[in-house]
C-alpha cells in the first residue's frame, strides 16, 4: 500500500487522515498551525466531530498515524499525498486559493521520490492544472510528480462515517498511474462497492461545486415556498413533506427555516458564481445570485419578526437566542446564520444571551461581546424574545411551561421550523415559525402574520 501524507489538518484534512490510518495505510499529517498538530499528537481532536477521537487515538496507538510540521519529513515520506488545506472566500467573492499554492509550494521542493499529488481542497475550475504546472516547475529534477482531483463531499457531524463509507468516490486524473494509485488507497471502500467515477481534472473539480451548488438550491426554493405561505397564510411544513415524497425530489435539504451557512456552502456558491461570471456564464451568475440572496433574506426575515414581536423596536429587549453553530451537531461557526442574526439584533439595540451546547467557545473567538449563557435557562432568564436559531435536539426536549418560568414573555420564534408550536401554545407561549402563515383564531401562530398584530408588550 502507497505511504500516504495529508496535508492540512483542519476538519476535512484531519478526518482524512484518521480515517486512512483506519483502513490500515501508513499516514503522516501536517499543518501549519503547531498547536494543531500538538493536540492531534496528543490524541486531541480541536474541534467536534462526533466519533473522530476515538478513531484517532485509536490509529495512534496502532502506530499507522504521525503528526509533523516539517514539509521535509512529508517529502520524503510520501508516495501520495493529500491536499486539504481550506480554500476560503476571497475578498472579491471568488476563492482564495493562497493556502493551496502555499502547501503546493513547500511540499514540491522537498520531494525526495516520484509521488502522487490529489487535492481534496474545493477549488474553481483550472486550478488543478494550475497547481500541475508549480509543482512541476520547482520539484527536484528527475522526480515524477503526477496530480489528480479528488474533492470530498463529507458532512461535519457525519464525517467519519462519509469518509469510510461515501457515497461515491470521485476522481480527476491525467494518467493511468494516478488512478492505480487512488484505486490502491481506496480498495477497501471500492472493495466494499462504493461506485468509483474517474474523469478529467476539470469535471472533477466541477462536480464538487456543482453538488454544493445543487444543495444550496435546495435550500434556497424551499425557502423561496416558506415566504410564498408567509405571505398566503399557507403552511410550508405540510408542503415540504408532500413535496419530499416525490422520489424526483425527495426529502432532503427540503428543511424551511434560517437557511444555510458553514464553512462550505456559502462560499462555494459565492466562488461558483465568481468562476461562472469570469467565463462569462450568464445562467450560472444568475442562479446563484438568487440562491445566495434568498438565503441572507431569511436572516432579515428572523429579524423583522423579531422587531414585530418586540412591537416595533428591539432597542432595550433582552433576546435570548438557542444555536449559534451554523447547524447541530457541529461546533463550526463559520457562516453561522445565528451569529449573523445576533449582529443585526445588537444593532437594532437588543440586549443578546445566547446559548449553545458545544459551539460557543467557537463564537466567542469571534464575537467575544456577546453574552454567553451556560445553560438554556440562564440565556432566557427575564428574556422578551426567545429565538430558536440552532436545531439542536436538545432545544427539542425543552420543557415549555418549565422555560416560561424564567422569561419576562413568552415569546419564541422558531427559525427552524421543528419545534412542538401546540406544545408551546399550550405552555402558554406565544410562537412564529418562519415559513408558516398563521390560520386565524387558535391558532399556536400568533394572530396577523407579517403585517399583523404581535403580542402586546407587557
Ligand atoms: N469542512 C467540511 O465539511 C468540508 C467538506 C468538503 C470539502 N471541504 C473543503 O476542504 C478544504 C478544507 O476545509 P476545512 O473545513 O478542513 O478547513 P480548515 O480551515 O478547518 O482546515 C484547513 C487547514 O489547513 C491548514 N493549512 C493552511 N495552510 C497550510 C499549509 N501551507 N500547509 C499545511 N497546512 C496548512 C490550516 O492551518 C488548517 O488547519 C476546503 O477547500 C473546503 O471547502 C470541507
């Protein structure tokens, strides 16, 4: 089996590397970031990722995983190594593509052996051939370096089991030897029958923006058919579910509410756009225009309701807001829609605690002044306003009646569209949900919808 380098150690890039390690390669991981390598090391996982330490300490003390930061150690390591730095978004909306070429660049150099070079990172169209002709260009001479395109389509929270056992297995690539190679440190998922595509470096790139593309679509229309029932006093919920049955469809990503964030989709759809509007591809910029704009208008929409709930100023309100990951069972915060929604309310002059299960060490790097609640209930004592951002399960299993003990009003509004609205009626509270039209009199809704009448301010 080919020794394998991961370089790159972030959540895509550590994940990969545990998770190789466990189908039995030798594996040897960088970074950049010391700490980060100190801890994994260490058997540490410095971010939440259900399952992943286990696994790690596991391959650890199997002695099939190292940690370094020397790009010399990987050169001379490797017969493949693996591109999994982040390609963030670039001050102009298109991909920065700085920490690709920086990897590809200390790496070239040192090469001691012919190798294999496939990126994972998600990257616009080209650069692959790109990053082909730098390596090419600085490696030592007489050494063979071929590169393929292998992007990733794992999902935080689930990301051991998508990397062990994904869906499919994409693969870009210039020459029968790359795909040799990739067959070898992927036979045991092929061997299992995960469905194998091997294309050229361009599509491969492609597909993986593409797949992001789609979902975020996804996202966007349910959305779209969420302020369609706001307006016509009709119900998303029921058509989301009577939508998802049509096997066409389906029911995934079909989830009205607050809308996508992380660090994945919202850049992608941005660079995606930025690579289609410099090949002059008119449909593609306008698509993802509309995706992207339906997205953030959901995150105006939280805060409008809120303004209507408060009776028109949040100025003095104390909000109490339940999420600030970007989604359950992650502690990224890249993108959240929360922290976005939080920023509008505190310019708006609400007094914001938010609460969070495992992402608010996270938050707080990033915004430190918000105040950060240890409980549910200490985020809502003497709330006006609740706002249910993150649909974490546990905000699922909160006792209504029991919340409403602690709060000034009984005011919530689900953003994410899961939480019991009869439950909560009946605890006494007063509840919007984005996405539902409220059906007059007894109605769990409260009363006028948009344009209507919110709970009187006691
Ligand atoms: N996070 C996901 O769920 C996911 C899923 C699929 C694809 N991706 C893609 O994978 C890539 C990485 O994403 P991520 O979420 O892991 O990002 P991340 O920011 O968590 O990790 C990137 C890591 O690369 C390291 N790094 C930067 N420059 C380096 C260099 N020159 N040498 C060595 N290490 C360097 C950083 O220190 C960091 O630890 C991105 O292109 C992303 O779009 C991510």
């Amino acid at each position: 089996m080919p020794r394998v380098t991961v370089i790159g150690t972030g959540y895509l890039g550590l994940t990969h590397a545990v998770c190789l390690a466990d189908l039995g390669h030798q594996v040897l991981a960088i970074d950049v970031d010391e700490d980060k390598i100190a801890k994994a090391a260490n058997g540490e996982v410095p971010f939440f990722e259900p399952g992943l330490e286990p696994l790690l300490r596991k391959n650890l003390d199997a002695g099939r995983l190292r940690f370094t930061t020397s790009f010399a150690e990987v050169g001379a390591f490797g017969e493949v190594h693996f591109l999994c730095v982040g390609t963030p978004q670039g001050s102009d909306g298109g991909a920065d593509l700085s920490f690709v070429h920086a990897a590809a660049g200390a790496l070239a150099p040192q090469l001691t052996a012919d190798c294999l070079i496939v990126g994972k990172s998600t990257v616009p169209v080209g650069t692959a051939r790109q990053v082909l002709s730098q390596v090419r260009a600085i490696a030592p001479a007489g050494r063979r370096v071929d590169l393929a395109w292998n992007p990733e389509f794992l999902r935080e929270g689930h990301a051991v089991q998508d990397s062990l056992t994904p869906d499919r297995i994409v693969l870009g690539v210039t020459s029968d030897r790359a795909e040799t190679l990739l067959r070898e440190v992927y036979a045991t998922p092929l061997g299992s029958g995960v469905p194998l595509l091997v294309m050229d470096l361009e599509t491969a790139e492609l597909v993986k923006v593409a797949a992001n593309a789609f979902l975020a679509t996804k996202v966007s229309f349910i959305n779209a058919m969420a302020e369609m029932c706001e307006a016509s006093g009709a119900d998303v919920m029921p058509l989301a579910e009577a939508l998802g049955y049509d096997a066409r469809i389906g029911r995934k990503f079909l989830s009205p509410g607050l809308g996508f964030g992380g660090g994945c989709l919202p850049k992608d759809v941005r660079a995606f756009r930025a690579t289609a509007s410099s090949l002059g591809v008119g449909s593609v910029v306008s698509l993802l225009s509309s995706v992207d704009a339906i997205n953030q208008g959901r995150r105006d929409q939280v805060v409008t309701l809120a303004i209507e709930a408060a009776g028109g100023t949040l100025d003095g309100t104390r909000v109490a807001v339940l999420g600030v990951a970007f989604k359950p069972n992650s502690d990224d915060v890249r993108d959240s829609p929360s922290l976005a929604v939080c920023d509008r309310l505190r310019a708006e002059g609400a007094i914001v605690s938010v609460h969070d299960p495992v992402a608010m060490p996270n938050a707080a790097k990033r915004r430190p002044d918000l105040v950060y609640a240890r409980s549910v209930f200490e985020a809502a004592q003497g709330a006006e306003l609740v706002l249910h951002l993150t649909e974490w399960s546990d905000y699922q299993a909160i006792d209504p009646a029991a919340l409403g003990r602690v709060v000034a009003r009984r005011v919530i509004i689900d953003a994410r569209c899961c939480l019991d609205a009869r439950l909560w009626h009946d605890a006494g509270w007063t509840m919007r949900v984005l996405g539902r039209g409220v059906r007059g009199a007894g109605s769990p809704l409260w009363a006028g919808g948009l344009g209507g009448c919110p709970p009187e301010k006691s």
